[in-house]
C-alpha cells in the first residue's frame, strides 16, 4: 500500500484533526515529563486509544497498538533524558546492571502476558495500573526509608522483574516504579531519577521490538503499523514532546507541583474509572 493510500478514505479535515490532535498528545506528555518528572505512557497509552477511538479506529488490538507505540516512544525520549543524566554523574551504572538483568526477564514476562490478553482485559489491566500509579504520585514514597541502604542480590533483580514486566505490559518507562523502590531503599532522589532514565531505555528497547513481533499480522491495527507500533502516531508526538518538556521543567519552577500531583493523579483515576466504563 502506498503512503497515501493509507489516507485515502479519510476527509481533510479528519487528517488535519488526526495530526493536531497527536501533535497536542505529545505537548502534553512532554510537559507532564518536565512538571512532574513522570513517563508520558501514562498519558500516551489513553490518548492514543482515545484518538483512534474518535478516528472510527476501534478493535481488539488497538489497546495493544497503544502500548507498543508508547514503549517506542520510550526510547529516543529515555535516551536524551539519560544521557543528561548521565553528564551530571547521577546514573548508577552498578544498580542498571543489576537492576537491568531482571528488568529483562520481566520485558519478556509482559511481553508474552501481552500477547495472551484480549485487548479489553488489558485496558482493564492499564486501569488498575494507572490508580496505583496514581497512588505512588500522592504518596510520595521519597518521604519515606524502608531499607537501611539497597537490599543485596537477589532483591534489586527481583524487583527489577517486577518493574519491567508491569512496565512493558502497560507501556511505561518504569520510572513511577523504579524511582520509589530506590528512594526507599536511601538512593539519593536525583540518582534514582537519573538511575530511572537508563532504566527506562533497557525496558522500552527489548519492549518496543517484541510488541513488533507479537503483532505481526494481527487485524484491526491502525494504518502505518509496524506489529503493535503505529509510525504515523510516534512520528506525529515525538517531535512536539520533545521539544515541550523544557516547557514542562519551566513550569515545575514556577507551579505548585504538590497540588499539580494531586490534580494529576485526580485526572488519572478519572481516565482509569473512563477505561472501566468502557470494558463493561
């Protein structure tokens, strides 16, 4: 199929609105990122779905499309955030080894836990997912020390198990997970920040090429699909979340982020309660 061929059956004004509305996705996810110093996935995965909802794009899949294009969008976002990271010395390699190692076997366990749910038992996944998550944001698990130092081997794999299989089955880079387990385990909160960023690459890269493989061939995918990753929509938001999360770090010196959190974590439990409606 030719590249116009894919918008063929669209009018103009439907492209034009396609193209504002995932342009405007990818301001408001970069912005979230340099606010509140959260993964977009969070925002991405229902937005995405929305979108292709209201483009008459809807089918069994389409939650998996959401997630997919979210993992990749990950990568070039996680990528520049590490390397920034990485500059001010406050990414710890020894922790990404070890962490890493069990973020693998959890990519591969979402993975495959991906593939063997039905699109609306993984949005109700996501659902419940995104209020824990909510949770975590009001909670400020930073404020608390549960472990005297990092837990020794075999626990920081473990968790790191735990935190890439939750993070590839919903699409997110790991970081609303991550950073609360070291923080309580007395890691320096900009450490485990930075610590995060790399965490975040080593999830959404082995993520991002499984969701393309388990969704091969599947029907009901938007146009542009490469397996559960849609190239128009991560072309279309990368760019303007990029170019907006600077926007985002402005507005953290400037806005009250305690109360942004809660308002934040508020909108959250009100698309996951969205999602539940949806599936029954």
């Amino acid at each position: 199929m030719a590249f116009l061929d894919v918008f063929s059956h669209m009018d103009t004004a439907t492209i034009i609105m396609m193209i504002v509305a995932l342009a405007a996705l990818g301001c408001v996810a970069g912005i979230l990122a340099g606010l509140l110093g959260i993964g977009g996935g969070i925002v991405l995965v229902p937005g995405l779905l929305y979108i292709f909802q209201a483009l008459g794009m809807d089918s069994d899949s389409l939650i998996h499309v959401c997630v997919g294009t979210s993992l990749a969008l990950i990568i070039p976002n996680g990528l520049m955030s590490a390397r920034s990271h990485w500059q001010k010395d406050a990414v710890d390699m020894s922790l990404v080894k070890v962490m890493g190692i069990g973020i693998l076997v959890g990519v591969a366990i979402g993975t495959i836990i991906a593939d063997n749910l039905a699109g609306p038992s993984l949005q109700l996944v996501f659902a419940c997912a995104v209020v824990v998550l909510a949770i975590l944001m009001v909670a400020d698990p930073s404020r608390f020390k549960v472990f005297k130092g990092m837990p020794p081997n075999p626990w920081p794999s473990v968790a790191g198990t735990v935190i890439g299989s939750i993070s590839s089955l919903i699409g997110i880079g790991g970081g609303t997970l991550s950073v609360p387990f070291m923080t309580l385990s007395m890691v320096p909160i900009h450490r485990a920040i930075g610590t995060a960023s790399a965490l975040g690459v080593v999830i959404a890269v082995p993520a991002t090429l499984g969701f393309m493989y388990i969704g091969l061939g599947e029907a009901g995918r938007p146009p542009l699909s490469f397996g559960y990753v849609n190239a128009l929509a991560w072309l279309l938001i990368l760019p303007t979340s990029l170019l907006s999360v600077k926007l985002g770090v402005w507005m953290a010196h400037k806005a009250p982020v305690k109360m942004m959190k809660r308002i934040f974590a508020f909108f959250l439990v009100i698309v996951a309660i969205k999602m539940w409606m949806d599936i029954l």
